[in-house]
C-alpha cells in the first residue's frame, strides 16, 4: 500500500525516473560479479561492453585486454558475463588440463535458431553437446577415416583436384583474377567427394553462388551484426538489419544439402555405402531405439552442412595467406621452391611422403598458419561445474572464450612473435620442430575433427601450386596483409597474376 501510495504521488517524470532507477538497480543486481570472479572492465546497463569491442579486430582489442586485466578477465556481452581466457599458459590450462570440464558450449541464440533441434538440445555436430555431441563426433571421425581420411586414396582425390586447379590456372592465360570463390570450390571438392560423394566443377554455377553464401555466412555470424543478435536476440529478431542473411543463408545451405539426401535415398544401397550420408542413413536405421543420439534426417543435414562449412572455408583461407606471405617474402617463396626442385623436381605430383624430406616448406606452411590466425577467437566454452582458472572462481554455465590470437602471438612462446617467421618451427639444424603453442586448430576434446584432413590437404595443394606456378599482384596493386574479422580472419580481397615456372 505504501509503494502503491508512493507512485500515485508522481507525476509522469518522477514515474519514469523511479523506472528507471528500479531497471538500473534491479540490472546492477542482477550481474553483480560473485565473489572472486575474474575482473574486468566497467559495463554499460543494459548493454555491457557490446559496444566497447573493436568490430574490426575484436581479437586484437580483446588480446590487449589481458594487459590491463590479466590472462583471465570478464566481460558483459548483452545478457550474459564472458570470461576472456588469454596466452598459452591458460589457454592450455583451459583446453587440455581442464578439458573435460570445458568441453560444452555455452547456449547461443545464434545457434538456437539455425541449429535447434528437440527443443532441449542442438543439433549438428559442432554447437551440440553431451551424449548427442560425443556420438555424432565419433560417427563423423569414423566416417570419414572409413572414406579416405589418412589414406592413400585420399591423396589421391587431392591430387586430381590438382590438376582441375591447374587447368583452370592455366585457362586465365596471366590474366588477373580473384582466387577466393576458386579456392573454395578446390578445397571444397575433397569434403564433399566425403560426404556427398562426388565432387562440383568450376563453371557449376549454383554450387559458385552455394560458396558465397558459405563465406559470407562465416563472415557476418563474427561481425558486430551476430554479436548484437547473440546480446540482444529478443529485440534484434525483429530488426531490419544483415544479421537476418545468416539465416536466410543458412536455410539455403540446408536447403542444398537437403537436395543431396533425397538423390541419395533414390539408389541408397546399405550394404555399399559411398559416403558419409549413405553411412548416415544407415544408422538411422540402427538406432531408431536411441533418439537421443540424435541419427535423424533433420540431423543429418545439419550435420553435413557442419562437416562441408569446416572443411571449406578454413583450409581454403589459409591457402589464401600462403599467396599473400609468398608475394609479400620473395626469398621465402624462393627457397620454398628449392626444395621443392629438390625433394620432388617439376613433374612428379607431391605426396604426404615428401613432407618429412621438406623442413623448411613445412616449417613456412606452420608459420603461414600460426601468422594467418584462421580462427581468432575460438569457438565459446562453458563451465559444467564450479571450478576455479587463472585464480579465480567460475560458477557452474560460465561461458568461456579462449582468444587463440593471443597464444600465435605470445611473447613468451615465440621468438619473434610479430615477424613471419619460419624458424620458429626449425632447430639449429634446419630440422622441423613441433612447438605447443601452435594451435590454429584448437586443442582438447573439441579439437577440429577435420586437422588431419586440413594438414593434408594444406601440404598437397600449397606445394603444388608453388611447384607450377609463380603468383605476383597485378601491376598497380598494393599487398595488403590486413585480416577482416568474422568468424574467421580472412584476408580482404585481392587479385593475383599467374604465370607457370
């Protein structure tokens, strides 16, 4: 009664000032940090610290975070308190040391509306968890060793690829082109031979416009556009804006590979299965007792859209830097080129064989990578239970970002962390050295099921284009080595001019 006498003794702007004084408190209230949580800095009401990210590089604004506050601090993104985890050190601690506690992901508005599945669960393979997670991952690793990873057959289809890129290299007679949309379809191939079982050509011109639509899925779920949706989905679903081309995006994807399945189901044959659908299907026959594994038709597109999106545009990216660090280091690119002479000479196609006589292109490829920075800020973690990082307390549903960007550059690992430089992977004796700081694939349970394919596939397709070709920016344009942040680092677009050797 005296709250109710209280208000009816304001005017409309003492009402409003009383609202507003009541969000403020109840919003302070609300994300008041729990004892010894990790530090961070002062967040807007409402809004947090959305706003205070550099949206072009967000992971280098986050990596000098960790100057001021330390490897483990926290920030306010909308609705919910992040953990920022920086530096080899505590990355490590986080992902291996600590993995089993580490190895869910935090709910994701985002991912709730693409990947939704039962209603208490994700689907797919990479944003799913529990029980669900673990057996779509082991039947996706099984898969795919049963259809070539690791194998000699698999080299083999890398190989063919090759000689498709070379012809259609060779068919710009000079001229300049843009290597991206190439690039990806070539990489490309060699997962969907996998998963769909034949691979697309270059003048598809609906599997051209499938590829762009993948890229610039990637690039807007990382830009501020996905951000404000994941700070501020109740009010950002009804907004104009590009955040809704991710789902338009990402229904087009389904969509596409919706049309693979029912080709697949026309002349399915259980007993010879060609790929990772008809193995797929197959096990939704098995364990029609089990839904919670979630082998299902709805599951398995998203799961096939997982496997084609990771094995695309990463390994791709990184293809993409290789051109750029060859043209920026000419007398790197040079000795690259030596030792392919040497090791392989001009006619013979490489294989995964070469690589231990290779040093110093493997040690370049490892240094393209770790400078390239493909995945900056890792894919989000959560805390199954109360646990402490760094000296700090995490409750149980933290969520956890382990920013990779600061351990490529950690000081404290690498010699000359800001310089490409290959012999920070080669000892006195020119010999490859393996460095634990190196992880542009993650690390822990939810490692990138795809790295033996990507270091494969990284190895053949760069040593064989340096092999045939000489690449140099067209007359008049500038080497630019500047990432554009999303999802991952890519670099911004460019034309190159090929000549062969």
């Amino acid at each position: 009664m005296l709250l109710y006498s209280l208000l009816e003794g304001l005017d409309i702007q003492g009402l409003l000032l009383f609202l507003l004084a009541f969000l403020l408190i109840t919003d302070f209230v609300k994300y008041r940090n729990p004892p010894n949580f990790p530090p961070g800095p002062w967040a807007l009401p409402f809004v947090g610290n959305v706003f205070h990210i550099d949206k072009k590089q967000p992971h280098i604004y986050l990596t000098k975070l960790a100057n001021v506050y330390g490897n483990v601090f926290s920030l306010r993104l909308g609705r919910e308190k992040t953990v920022l985890v920086t530096g080899y050190k505590m990355v490590k601690e986080a992902l291996v040391t600590q993995a089993e506690n580490f190895v869910d992901r935090p709910p994701s508005p985002l991912a709730e509306r693409i990947y939704s599945g039962d209603g208490k669960s994700l689907n797919g393979i990479f944003l799913s968890n529990g029980y669900r997670w673990k057996k779509q991952r082991r039947f996706a690793l099984t898969s795919l060793r049963n259809f070539g990873l690791g194998k000699k057959s698999l080299e083999s289809v890398i190989c063919e690829e090759s000689r498709f890129l070379q012809e259609e290299i060779e068919r710009e007679k000079g001229r300049p082109f843009d290597p991206h949309l190439l690039l990806n379809n070539v990489v490309s191939n060699i997962i969907c031979a996998m998963v769909f079982g034949h691979r697309f050509d270059y003048s598809d011109h609906n599997f051209k416009i499938l590829l762009k639509l993948l890229s610039d899925a990637i690039q807007l779920e990382g830009s501020i556009w996905g951000q404000l949706y994941e700070a501020f989905p109740t009010v950002m679903k009804y907004l104009p804006g590009p955040h809704n081309d991710i789902f338009r995006h990402y229904k087009e994807l389904s969509a596409f590979v919706r049309e693979e399945l029912e080709k697949h189901k026309e002349d399915w044959d259980p007993s010879a299965p060609r790929d990772y659908i008809d193995a797929f299907l197959t096990e939704i026959q098995n364990n029609k007792g089990d839904p919670a594994a979630g082998f299902e038709e709805a599951n398995l597109i998203l799961c096939s859209l997982d496997l084609f999106l990771a094995g695309t545009e990463t390994t791709s990216t990184t293809l993409r830097w290789a051109l750029l660090y060859m043209m920026k280091y000419p007398d790197i690119k040079e000795k690259v080129q030596a030792e392919i002479d040497r090791v392989i000479g001009q006619s013979r196609q490489p294989t995964m064989a070469d690589r231990a006589n290779m040093p110093y292109t493997d040690a370049v490829l490892h240094e393209i990578q770790r400078m390239g920075n493909i995945v900056p800020l890792n894919g989000p973690r959560m805390a199954s239970k109360d646990t402490t990082l760094g000296g700090y307390f995490l409750p149980k549903g933290t969520s956890v970002l382990t920013i990779l960007t600061s351990v490529m550059f950690d000081n404290t690992e690498w010699q000359t962390p800001d310089t490409f430089n290959p012999g920070h992977f080669l000892d006195s004796d020119g010999k490859f050295v393996r460095r634990g700081a190196f992880l542009p694939f993650s690390a822990g349970k939810r490692v990138c099921l795809g790295e033996q394919l990507a270091r494969m596939e990284l190895f053949l397709f760069f040593v064989f284009l340096f092999q045939k070709f000489t690449f140099s920016l067209p007359e008049g344009e500038e080497l630019n080595l500047e990432g554009q942040a999303g999802a991952t680092l890519t670099p911004l677009p460019f034309q190159i001019s090929v000549t062969p050797r």
